[in-house]
C-alpha cells in the first residue's frame, strides 16, 4: 500500500467539541479512548431490518470499554498522523487536534482564553504535536494514568509552575464516524473525509472521479451564506436565473439543475430551490455534484445534484453559539444552535437549531418572513449501532410576491425605463409555504469493516398564493399601455415517504481489497394542486402610473384540478464497486435500475456508471468517467402533455490534486454532455386552463466545457475558494442553446486571518464574474433580442474575535452596487443592490 494510501485510509471525520469553562467536574469520564480501538464488543446483538439485509451482532460492551482505553492510548502516542491544523485561537486548534485523534484531553477551563495556537502541520505523533500547538502559550500536555491528557501551565525556567487559582475541570472527547465526513470545525474551505454524494461510495474528492464542489460550514459562516441559492451563486459553474422575486433555477454544464437530496433522499418535485429549503443553519455543509448523477439518484440530472448533509448530535459536552445579524432593508435574522448530552456517559445527544429572519428587500411592497427549527437525537446503542432520529419544520411568508416581472422592452424595442425596486406585484399578493421533515436513520459498524445503514423519512408540504402575471399585449412607450393581468390563486399540498437501505464495505477479490456498495431504495409521493383564476376588477393601466393597488379579484374560479403527480411511486436498487487494480490504479462500475409509476405513466430504466482513477504519484490523480442519466419530467406543453422523460450521457475526464499536506483540493475537469427531451420554457406560453408555465422538449443539446476548481487552506490561517468555467451548449443544428445563461464565469472568495498580535482579525473578499449572455423572445409577436454584458461584482468581509467566545463580523456584498439584471427576456428581473450585514456571535 502507497504511503497516501496509508494516510489517507486513517483520516476519520471530525467531531464538533468546543473547550468550555462550564463546572462539569462532577461529570464521570466516559471509559473509553480512541474509536477505532474501543471497538472490541465481546458480545453485540442488534438486527436491523434492511429489506433483506440483516445487520447482526451482539451488545454486552462495558468490560470491552474500560480495558481499552489504556491501549488506545498508548497506540495513539506511538503512530503518526497528519494534520493540517491552521494557526489561530488555541481553544479551537486544541478541539479539532481532539476531533481528529479521538484523545480525551482534561484542562482547567479557562487556561486557554485569550490564547494563540501556531497551529499543526505536517507528519507527527501525539506529543509531538502537543509540543507544537502549544508552542508559546505557557503550556504542556501530561499523559495520565487512564490514557487521558491533561493541559496545565509548563515549568518556568526556574523549574516553578506558574501558581494559577482552582478553576472548574472540563473533560471532551471527540469521537468520528469513517463513514461520513464534516466540515463543521475544521475551518476549512473542503473537506477531507469521505462524500458519497456522486457515487455511493464512501470515497474523498480526489478519488471521485466526477467534479465536486463543496461549500463547507466555515465558507457559509465566512461569507454570511443563508439560502441555497447564494450558496449556488458562489459555486463553480453554476448560475442562476431568477424568475420572479423569491424563486430561482440554477443551471450546470448547460442544463437545469433540478435534482436535489439530504442526507442521501431525493427530492422528486418541484423546480424551485424555495419549495424545498429555507436556510442554511442546519446543514453542514452544500456538496454541488455536476454532471449526470444517475447512480445516486433515480431521478439523475445531466446538470448534476445538489446535496444538502445535515449538522449532527456529535458533541459529548454541552457547547453551542447564538447570533444575530442585521443588515438593509430592516433585516433581523437571530438564531441559535445548541448541542448537548443527554446522559452522563454522552451516548445519547442531542442538538436542536433554530433560525429566523424578517426582513424587507430592495423591491417595493416586499416583505419576508422565515422561520427553520431543526432538532435531532443520536444513541450508540453500541460502540457500534448508532439511530439517529430528527425534526425540521421551515416556513416562508412572502407578501408582494411577483410572479415574473414587467417586461424589458416596449413594442418598438425602446428599454422600459423603470428602477430596480419597481415591482410587478400588486399590494395583495402572497405566498406562504411550509414544510415538515420526519427522518430516523440506524447505522451499524461490522467487525469486517461494512458499514450498513438505513434510513426512513416522511415530508410534508403545503403552499398558497395568490399572485398576477403582467401578460405583454403590445407595451406601448408613449401611454404605458399594453398589459393585461393574468390573476392566479394556487393551494398546493404535497407528502411525501421515502426509504433507502444501503450497505458498503471492503472485499477481497485476487489477492487485492475492493469496495462494494449496494442497496435498495423507494418512495412514494402524493400531490393535491388546484388552480383558481382572479376575475380581474379592473384593467392595468398605464405602465407609468402603477403603484401596486390594484384591486383584489372581483372573483375566483376553479380553472382545473391536477392530480398530475398523486401517487407516484419509485423502487430503484443501485450497485456500485470500485476495484483496485493496483496502489495506483482503480475502476468504479455500477448502476441504477429505476422504476418510476405515476398515474398514467409507467417507466423503467437502467443508468450505468463508470470511472477509472490513477494516482500519477502522492499529489496528483488523473481521472475519467462515463454515465448515463434518466429523468421522467413533470413539465407540460401548451395543450398539457407531459414532456417524455430527459435521457442522457457524460463524458469527463481530467486531474484532481492535493496540495500542502491535503490542506488544498484543486480539479481541473474537461467533459462533454448530451441529452434529449430537454425542457424550454416558452416565453409568454401558459398550459391551457391555467397559469402553469408551459414548456417544449428539445432534442440534440451538446455541452462542452472546461472547469478549474480549488479549495482549502493555501497558508496557515488563508482559506481559499477558487472557480473557473468555460462551457458552450448547442442544439443539433449548432445554434446556441440557453445563451441567457452566462458560459463562461469566475469566482473567487478569500479569507486571512492576521499573524501574531492581529490573530483575532480576519479579513477576506471575493469576486464575481460572468461573460455576456442574450436572449431571443418574442415581444407582442415581434421578434427581438435582449442582451447583457458581462457583469463583475465584489464581495468583501471582516470579522473580529473579541475572545473565545464572542466576535463581530461584517459582509458586504455588491460593493460598487452593480446594477444588472438576474433575469433577461421578455421580462427582466434586477439582482440584489448592495447589501451591508453585521453579525454578532457568542460562543457557549
């Protein structure tokens, strides 16, 4: 086995601990040391039911818990690791050195306020590396009798302890889980465990073989994050187009990105992030998977897949953070999120997070309110079984919601001269949509090495509007007039149950270990839409004159009923395997074999998948794969057919590196994309008997393209997220397909955090940048052309750590208040003026 191989199979992913000066020194230590050790079971007992799959053992682990720990110790003060552990405050280099080697560590709780790490980088053992994250700070680490460490002042050079006072004794432990990884912690713009977002297997970014981006906890904190779509803003190779005030669709690689999953479940609706997500609090990270995703998901995207990976229970000692954040246009966003043991041994925990925001925007009328409150629980049941069970409930309450925008040009091609806050809603329009999450998952260790898992989830969702579309019948520059409302009420209710079993683990196969992960999944979905048409009470009016009071509907009429998407079910079973070849060289084969049954459509489809990676040496892994896409639609025509389902295949090929001992990720990718049936909204088109956008399936659409991705830490305490992308998409006759999404763009966002006397300051920006895009409509019958040149937009940020516990940081995003448009066509949409935001946050 490769020396990077050896490391790289070691890395277990980090807990979240946090050094308080809470009295817990009546708090009995848990008798145990490092995970992977205190894994002896003499006996464990737990049947798991898998849809075939039985996960068994025995439990009866006391004796095991206390004789290991003395070994574990000792085993852990003799091998090494690397660690790439960035300067800056002590408490938090100490907590993720305790994540990552799994050590008790007993301090006097506030010996480390106000103090300094230089951090750890580099190759070494456990009193090594004691020695050099507390190298100027006055202090040492001493190795106990149970294997534990304690932390207290080092001998001056008269030989003397400095005296200090009696202070309360506070004992962590951090414990990881090999088979998933977290960024919450690190610090780091990546993440270097393992993903199973592209195929199942539990492998690290470098050994993917497809792109992946990953937005971890620190760069949301860093850059003030709070939705999905500002996440995806910052995201190599997307962009987003927005259709009206509160909802966007992201596109990858040329196409819509519309696949979406938590914690490994699907999403099987709708085209808008806003329908499924309110904010980024509880997640701990956003892993962007572009190109075809059929392996991962039955319902696979040539764009790729979104995936969201939930905060966890994970923390041993009560620790948590509350903050708030104001920012323009009266926005109040407090939020907290506390995690805790819930028995002395810290083998049931629980965390519960809260968010909310109210606030106002830059466009006239417009008011929003959101609210998120998510709550989990895990047990180890055993060293080995862990259940986890958790709640999420969102809502999002929107008045002077706009449904489109006005349009861009008058019938003689003159601009429509209007300001970016002019909104298209009348006083009266609405949205409200709620949702609420379900899950329990069990996970289970084997003694060979397999992880097994299971997960069941249960959704519900509800969301009601009354909104009105300015038709174009002719916008004439001189009266104003030519609009014409188009009136909907929508009352929409959605459930949904969804179930995935899954196991993985090493086999051994001519003398050499491979992977193997299999599993079956299913789901079933129920959704009650109606429509209701407005009676208008009175024309529009001049263009010039409108101010948004316009009258409430003399009347609504049911237009039609839709049970177009009630009772459809999955079943799918997946099977993936990555084979080794040799040290260097590994192939990864499996497939997807998909049935998808709705109403009145039946369909069944296998999507295949394949990749090869070989480690040229210990930095550099050059990678290729193939995969194929299925993905019934619920878009319709004019007349309300449903567009056959997208089909599709990826090429990708390219080189993944690690720099700087993994601290820094980069990718540079080449690949090419095809697929069928793709949908294209056609402007000013509307499904007969509603206000339903409707849609036409085009055929033949090819994307090219080139991206550069990098992310992590270039120097100690300079986090870097860099992105490039240079795609082109054309349809079968070689026309441009999609030319209103940008293709080529640049984005870059930095932090540091200052060296020595100016550690507790951290400064940081980025930018923006997309080429010029177009798009070809039809204005009232004519036909014309909207374009927009490229755009640039900065962000910059700073942030101040008073102490351990409390900081101010402060995001500005826009700075020189570009003004251009997210959305352009017919009807155009202004993006986001400048914004100022201040945080502050406090520790506990």
């Amino acid at each position: 086995m490769s020396c990077r191989r050896a490391r790289r199979g070691a890395d277990t992913a980090p807990a979240a601990l946090l050094l308080s000066s809470l009295n817990l020194a009546n708090q009995r230590k848990p008798a145990r040391c490092a995970p992977e050790l205190a894994r002896r079971p003499t006996v464990l007992a737990l049947q798991l039911a898998m849809a075939g799959l039985t996960l068994g053992a025995t439990a009866h682990l006391a004796d095991a818990r206390a004789q290991g720990s003395a070994a574990s110790a000792s085993q852990a003060a003799r091998s090494l690791r690397q660690y790439r552990i960035p300067a800056g405050p002590l408490t938090a280099a100490l907590n993720r050195f305790a994540e990552e080697t799994g050590i008790f560590l007993t301090a006097p709780g506030e010996v480390t306020q106000d103090k300094t790490s230089p951090g750890l980088q580099g190759s070494h053992g456990i009193g090594a590396a004691f020695n050099a994250l507390l190298a100027g700070t006055g202090l040492q680490a001493v190795q106990q009798s149970d294997g534990a460490y304690s932390l207290r002042p080092a001998p001056s050079a008269t030989g003397v302890a400095p005296a200090v006072s009696a202070l309360p004794t506070v004992t962590v432990r951090a414990e990881s889980t090999p088979s998933r990884a977290v960024s919450e912690g690190t610090g780091s713009y990546t993440v270097a465990g393992p993903t199973r977002s592209a195929t199942g297997l539990g492998l690290t970014l470098r050994d993917t073989p497809q792109s992946v981006t990953v937005i971890s906890r620190q760069r949301i904190e860093d850059q003030g994050l709070r939705t999905a779509e500002e996440a995806l803003a910052n995201t190599t190779g997307v962009s987003l187009y927005q259709g009206d005030s509160d909802r966007s669709l992201p596109y990858s690689r040329g196409f819509a990105l519309q696949s979406y999953m938590v914690d490994g479940v699907s999403y099987t609706g709708s085209n808008s992030l806003a329908d499924h997500l309110t904010s980024l609090a509880m997640y701990d990270r956003v892993e962007i998977v572009r190109g075809p995703t059929g392996l991962v998901s039955s319902f696979g995207d040539p764009a790729g897949v979104l995936s969201f990976i939930r905060k966890r229970a994970n923390s041993r000692v009560p620790t948590g953070s509350a903050a708030i954040t104001l920012g323009r246009w009266n926005s109040a966003n407090p939020g907290f999120d506390v995690s805790t043991p819930l028995n002395q041994e810290g083998s049931v925990r629980a965390r519960f997070v809260a968010d909310y925001l109210d606030e106002d925007s830059f466009l006239d009328r417009h008011h929003r309110t959101r609210q998120l409150y998510f709550g989990t629980v895990e047990a180890d049941l055993t060293d080995r079984t862990t259940v986890t069970l958790g709640v999420d409930s969102g809502s999002n309450r929107i008045k002077g919601v706009t449904f489109g925008s006005f349009p861009g040009r008058f019938t003689n091609g003159a601009s429509v001269p209007l300001g970016r806050g002019v909104s298209s809603a009348p006083e009266w329009a609405y949205w409200e949509n709620e949702s609420l999450n379900a899950f329990g998952r069990i996970e289970h260790e084997f003694d060979t090495g397999w992880h097994g898992e299971t997960t069941l989830q249960l959704q519900r969702r509800s969301w009601d509007a009354e909104m009105m579309y300015h038709i174009n019948r002719g916008l004439n520059q001189q009266t104003g007039l030519g609009l014409s409302p188009l009136i909907e009420k929508e009352r929409n209710r959605a459930r949904e149950l969804y179930w995935n079993a899954s196991a993985n683990g090493p086999f051994s196969l001519f003398g050499r270990k491979h992977e193997l992960n299999v599993g079956v999944s299913a789901s079933r979905r129920w959704t009650q839409r109606d429509y209701y048409g407005g009676v208008a009470a009175e024309p529009i009016g001049s263009l010039y004159e409108w101010d948004g009071s316009y009258a409430y509907p003399s009347a609504w009429r049911l237009n039609s009923r839709h049970d177009r998407r009630l009772n459809v079910k999955t079943a799918d079973a997946f099977a993936s395997a990555r084979f080794s070849l040799s040290d260097a060289m590994h192939v990864i084969a499996g497939g997807r074999f998909n049935d998808w049954r709705g109403d009145v459509r039946h369909f069944q489809e296998l999507t295949p998948y394949a990749g090869v990676t070989y480690d040229l040496n210990e930095t550099y892994t050059v990678y290729a794969s193939y995969a194929e896409l299925f993905n019934p639609q619920n878009f319709r025509t004019v007349e309300g057919a449903y567009l056959d389902p997208k089909v599709g295949k990826g090429y990708e090929t390219g080189v993944k590196a690690e720099f700087l001992d993994g601290r820094l990720f980069g990718a540079l990718s080449v690949y090419k994309t095809l697929q069928d049936n793709t949908p294209e909204i056609i402007d000013g088109g509307f499904v007969r008997g509603s206000s339903e956008r409707a849609y036409r399936a085009v055929s033949g659409v090819a994307t090219r393209g080139v991206e550069l991705d990098l992310g992590g830490e270039l120097a100690a305490g300079w986090q870097a997220g860099v992105g490039l992308s240079l795609s082109r998409s054309e349809d079968r006759l070689g026309k441009a397909f999609n030319p209103h999404i940008p293709d080529q763009t640049a984005k870059l966002y930095t932090t540091y955090r200052l060296p020595g006397a100016w550690n507790k300051l951290m400064v940081g920006g980025g930018v923006r940048w997309q080429n010029r895009s177009y798009r070809n409509f039809s204005n009232a019958g004519t036909p014309s052309r909207f374009d927009q040149g490229s755009v640039t937009v900065v962000d910059l940020m700073a942030k101040y750590d008073f102490n351990s516990s409390l900081s101010a940081q402060i995001n500005v995003s826009n700075l020189f208040d570009r003004q251009y448009y997210s959305m352009i066509g017919q009807e155009v949409h202004y993006a986001q003026p400048m914004n100022i935001s201040v945080k502050v946050s406090a520790r506990f």
